[in-house]
C-alpha cells in the first residue's frame, strides 16, 4: 500500500488540489446564490433569458 501512494504521489497530490479548487469554486457560487447575485456576474436587466434564469 505504501509502495502505491509513493510511486503516486504526484499524481495524488495533483488530484488533492484540484479536488480543492472545485470545492472552493463550487462553495463560492452556492454563497453568491444565497445573496441574491447571478452567476454570470453581469445584471439581469439586459439579459434575455433573466425570465427563465431567476424569478423575480
């Protein structure tokens, strides 16, 4: 077990930090969700599809 996580490890420790990032990524949007803001960081108001992205 130990000779597989050292002939791996690059490969673990690359997998490790994007694991991270997607996780930092994805609690990023769910907290702009919870304040009200969009995703695509632009104002619905000249989007033509604000009526079917967020009610209002």
């Amino acid at each position: 077990m130990i000779a597989f996580i050292l002939e791996n490890l690059g490969t673990i420790v690359v997998g490790a930090a994007l694991l991270v990032i997607v996780c930092l990524i994805i609690a990023n949007e769910i907290r702009r969700r919870k304040r009200g803001r969009s995703s695509c960081g632009c104002g619905c108001s000249g989007c033509p599809s604000a009526s079917v992205c967020r009610k209002q």
